[in-house]
C-alpha cells in the first residue's frame, strides 16, 4: 500500500511539473522558440496542443511558428 501511495505522488509532482512548464511555455511573452516548451506543446493531446497554439499566436502572430503549431504546405503559417 505504501509503495503505490509513493507511485501515485510521484505521478502527481511529475504531471503538475509538465503541466506548470507547458503552461508557462504557451502563456510566455518573451519567445515562442523554447526548446522545452516547443516539445511539451508539439506532444499534447490535439485539442490542447490547439489551445496552447492559439495562445502562441496570439502573442506572436508576426514570426514563424514553432515545430507543433505550423500549417499549410510550407509550415510558415499558423494552424
């Protein structure tokens, strides 16, 4: 019983982390080119990994978007 209590925290830090650094990837001002927050974002689930997109876009509509949130033929737009 302990050990799946200590499984079950350590799964709980661990998906809090990831959720707190994506999140702070996608609501950041600085830059939308972070390698971190690029491979959080690109590997989310289709809805968020929208979500987080739209936020990016909204913030950075004028550069090139990053590697999960490219569309059309030649990647240079945004989906």
């Amino acid at each position: 019983m302990r050990i799946l209590r200590v499984v079950l925290v350590v799964a709980i830090t661990a998906a809090a982390t990831i959720g707190w650094r994506w999140y702070s990837y996608v609501s950041n001002t600085a830059s939308p080119y972070e390698e971190v927050g690029i491979e959080l974002n690109s590997r989310m689930p289709g809805p968020i990994n929208k979500w987080g997109c739209d936020k990016l876009h909204a913030s950075f509509g004028n550069v090139l978007p990053p590697y999960g949130c490219q569309g059309g033929v030649d990647g240079r737009q945004w989906r």
